[in-house]
C-alpha cells in the first residue's frame, strides 16, 4: 500500500512538472501516513485495556506498553482497526496554483495530542538539522515527534515553513495537511504553450457575421424589439434554433413560445444575446473535426456534458438567485462553454503535435508541457483566449477561464462562476469521478450546503429532470 501510495504521488508530481518535489513530499506522506495509523491503534488499544485515551493518567499508563505490545501483534491490531471501520485517506489536490497533500483517519485527537504535535512544531524552528534535533530529543514514548520535526526541516530546504503543515480536526477526523504553491516557471510555461496553441489554429472560424451583426443591434438601445425580431426571423436556421432553445426544458416556460418577436419579450434583450452566443458557438465548434470519424463520439459525450452542466447551472441560479435574471442567463451560457477549450483541442491537436513540439524547441520549453495540455491542463485558458478572439462578453470569458477556480474569478462574477463550477463538479460526482470531499467548501457554503445528504439530494434532483431531455 505504501508502493502504492508513492507510486500515485510520483504520478501526480510528474503530471503537473513537479518531480524536484518527490523525495520530500514522499518522506511527508509516510510521516503522515504512519502517525495515522498510530492513532488508530491507539484507539483500538486503549479501548481493549479499557483506559480513557482523554484522561492526563490514564494516558501515561497506557503509553507505557503501548509500543512493545501492538508491535509485537501488529497484524491483529490491524484486522480489529477494519472491523471498527477506522481508516486512512491520502488524498492530492491541486487549485490555484497550489498543491494539497492531505491525510485523514477518524480518530479525533486530543486535546493532549493536539498540543504535543504543535509543541513539535515550534521545537522544530529551533533546529538547523535532523542531527542537531536527534541529539536534543530523548523521548522514547511516542518516537518523541522527531519525525514531525524532520518532515518541517525538509519542507524548509524547499522554501516552505511550519505554516504549510496544517493539523486540525474536522467532522470527526484528523486532518493533516500540507499546502506547496507550485513552481511559478512551470506555470509559466504552461501559459505560454496555451498562447502559442491558440495563434496557431489556423482553421479556427471567425464568429459568424450575422450573430454579430445581430449582437451589435441588440447593444444599441435605440434598437427596437420589433427591429430585433424581424432580422432574426429573416435567418430561418437561426430563428428555428432559437425557438427550440427557448423551448426546451432548461427554460421551463409555463407555454410553448411560438414566435421570435414573443422570444424576445419573453427572455429580454440580454437573454436572447446569451442565446445567439450558444447556437452560434455550438455551430461552429461542431464543426471542427468533423473529418476524424474517430474523434465524433469523444465530442458527443463532452457535448452531452455541456449541455448537463447548462441545465444544471441554469436550475441552480434560478433557484439560489431567484431575483436575478441576468445570472440565470449568463449561467446558461457559461455552463454550454465551460470546456470550449477542451471541445477545441480535442478537435485540432492531432494535427498539430509537430508545430506545438516544435514551438517548445524554439521556446527552451519541455515538449511535458504541450502533453499536459494534450491531458485537459489549463482547458479553461485555452477556452478563455478563443472566448477573447471572439469578443465575448467579460462574464463569458472571465467564467471559462476560472470555472475550476472560481475564488479567482471577478467580485462581479463570482457568483456566475461557483454555479458553473457546482454545477460541473455535480455532473462529474453522478459519474463518481469526485467525492463528497473534494467540492471547494466555499462554493458549498455560498450554496447553504454543509452536508453530502444535501449534496446528494440536489443532485439528483437535477439528474432527474435533465434525463426528459432529448439527447
């Protein structure tokens, strides 16, 4: 399991260009890892000794044998810890330029444990190196913390200090954590191939001339509704997709819409423009790569994903931000485009390996990087330059390009930003590609959300009434 555990932090490091950070991060994890399965053993046997683990006495007594006595029965003191359904979660993120580290067991500490780990931590300041801190601890209890003490020594010879190690107790379980920004060349790096990836789509459509010129009818507030409706109605395609848009489940409308001039009553000004985005964009991103037969049912599933994550965005922000209309709107269009960048690179990448790893030649960039683009990274940037080429609203760009990281998305769009994000993170959570856990805790508590019951409720709720769409 510890091979295991090594082999999916190696992977991970690796995936996002961060391997100098292996050797250390490997020693914290089985630091971490070990003293979480102390304390469950702890646990089981102060219970068989019948001791109570809180009180100051009773806790020497039971640390006196502690160590010679479950090490010398290790393997039953295990199979009791699975029949008490005590466990270890690893678990690896990374947002906002950050890397998570994190293990959890559910055996809360005491308060006892608690101070004697952050006794280590200011200990481990006064040190210089791990002999200096073996020469000075004597404690043979409980391994003396040494191995806290080493793991703060090791982090500081990557720049970090105490303050990236985290020890608190949430719902029941201990949690340890380790917070590491990643290395800003890396990031860098990665932008740069992003920008070069977009100029060099050269079969990239310009947005389509009619939507435009409708766009730009509906930005002049001289521009009457009844002038609107009839250059929309003059385009048969772009009025018929229009109409089934408006129609469709995701709108609820209490009766059919029969008309574009009713249309644009019924959805306003701003609404419609939302629209037009969407059926245009839809168009022309269908299009691309239409000749690669193989690639069709890779972009249906990412179609059908987008389309899910508009319905559930749309419902989400109807539902949470009732007075808002314009946040409902925008919510639509932003969950149909939030993987515009993945949609695009899927369509042109395999013809253009060769000029990306030759622009990573020219550049001094590793040609890993133009393969982490090829596994989804930094989707949302590609997502949000193609957004920018065709002069989107703000909201739509700023949206796409923060919708996994929406504590980074504009004051004025922040909202618009944790529906896409909720609403994408529940589709991938019906598919059981994320648990409970990693849902950003702020965007929950934006929505009132503290529990995975009310997580799951939500969901399936939507799920429910996203499958009467036609697909």
């Amino acid at each position: 399991m510890v091979e295991y555990m090594e082999a999916v932090l190696s992977a991970f490091l690796k995936e996002l260009n961060q391997s100098s950070m292996n050797e250390y991060l490997r020693y914290c994890l089985n630091e971490l890892v070990t003293n979480s399965k102390k304390a469950n053993t702890k646990r089981i046997y102060f219970k068989e000794k019948g001791l109570d683990i809180t009180d100051d006495a009773q806790y020497e007594k039971g640390m006196k044998n502690f160590k010679q006595d479950t090490l010398g029965d290790i393997k039953r003191y295990m199979n009791m810890q699975r029949a008490a359904g005590l466990y270890v979660k690893f678990i690896l993120q990374t947002r906002n330029n950050k890397i998570k580290l994190e293990v959890r067991n559910n055996s809360e500490m005491t308060f006892r444990e608690y101070k004697r780990i952050h006794d280590k931590l200011s200990r481990a300041q006064q040190y210089t190196s791990v002999d200096q801190a073996m020469n000075q601890i004597l404690d043979d209890s409980e391994g003396a913390g040494l191995g806290i003490i080493i793991m703060i020594l090791m982090l500081e010879k990557v720049g970090l200090t105490e303050e990236n190690y985290q020890v608190l107790c949430e719902n029941g379980e201990t949690i340890t954590r380790i917070i590491l920004p990643i290395n800003e060349k890396s990031q860098k790096e990665l932008s740069v191939v992003s920008h070069e990836f977009v100029k060099l789509i050269d079969n990239l459509p310009q947005f389509p001339e009619n939507i435009t010129r409708i766009n730009n009818l509906l930005d002049d507030p001289n521009a009457k509704m009844s002038e609107i409706a009839s250059i929309i109605s003059s385009d048969v395609s772009l009025a018929t997709d229009l109409l089934r848009l408006v129609n469709s489940a995701a709108f609820a409308l209490a009766s059919p819409c029969r008309s574009i001039s009713e249309a644009v009553k019924l959805v306003g000004i701003h609404g419609i423009k939302n629209m037009l985005l969407s059926i245009a964009s839809i168009n022309e991103l269908s299009r691309l790569g239409d000749g690669v037969d193989e690639k069709k049912s890779i972009r249906k599933d990412m179609w059908i994903h987008s389309y899910r994550v508009a319905f559930y965005a749309y419902n989400l922000a109807k539902n949470f931000y009732p007075t808002s209309a314009t946040i409902a709107e925008d919510s639509y269009i932003c969950g149909l485009l939030h993987d515009m960048g993945k949609l695009i690179f899927e369509a042109v990448h395999p013809l253009m390996n060769e000029r990306m790893k030759s622009v990573c030649v020219k550049k001094d960039i590793s040609t890993d990087v133009f393969e982490r683009l090829v596994a989804g990274v930094n989707h949302g940037e590609i997502g949000a330059l193609i957004a920018e080429k065709w002069n989107f609203p703000e909201v739509i760009t700023n949206v796409i390009r923060f919708h996994h990281d929406p504590e980074l998305a504009a004051p004025e769009h922040k909202a618009t930003a944790n529906i896409i994000y909720l609403a994408d993170m529940l589709a991938h959570f019906q598919r059981e590609e994320v648990d409970f856990y990693q849902f950003d805790k702020e965007v929950l508590n934006s929505f009132h959300i503290t529990t995975q019951s009310q997580l799951k409720m939500i969901s399936e709720k939507l799920a429910s009434e996203f499958a009467k769409e036609p697909f």
